[in-house]
C-alpha cells in the first residue's frame, strides 16, 4: 500500500466560499517493485466534497520533476457517482520511489 496526502490550497483544510476556485493536490510515491508484474496501472478515484465542482480539463500528473501527458500515460474518468478516477497507465516507465503530484 502506498500512502497518499490531499492538500485544499497547500493545506490540511481550508473554508472556501461558494463558487471560489482552490487549488488542490494529491500526492504519493510511485510504487516499489512493480518489476514482478505483467502490466501496473495506478489508480486515483476521488470523491468531491458535496457542492464542490472539479474542473477535470485543469487536472495534470507529474512524476518527480516530470509532467505525463494526459492520454498517452494518464487518463481521466468522471464517473457516475460524482467520483473521477485518475489512473497512470505508464506506472512502469516511471522510477520506483518518485513522487506523484496529481
């Protein structure tokens, strides 16, 4: 299991009005040893806070100082319970230890 952090503006938790834009982050580690495996896809699904609307266009994925490019390593999935699901499908290709900004 990896651990993963989600920061509201670069914080634990902030108050934010209705309709004003914040900037969050997910972050996590690429996972080790991922050699022993076929094919390894890494997943994110993500559950908005009621009222909260996320802009899916906005969303980018970095590994350590790299930026993927949506459609060829990542995808983004609205889903129809109101949760999207970010997954890195070039997991393998990324080096073992870095750090995975969402």
């Amino acid at each position: 299991t990896t651990a993963v952090t989600k920061k509201v503006n670069g914080k634990d938790a902030i108050t934010a009005s209705v309709g004003q834009t914040v900037l969050y982050t997910i972050t996590s580690n690429v996972p080790q040893n991922m050699q022993y495996y076929n094919s390894y896809s890494y997943t994110y699904t993500d559950t908005p806070f009621a009222g909260q609307t996320v802009n899916l266009d906005s969303l980018t994925v970095k590994v350590g100082n790299k930026s993927l490019n949506k459609g060829a390593d990542y995808t983004v999935t609205p889903n129809t319970n109101g949760t999207f699901t970010v997954t890195i499908i070039s997991i393998k290709r990324q080096p073992a230890g870095a750090v995975i900004t969402v």
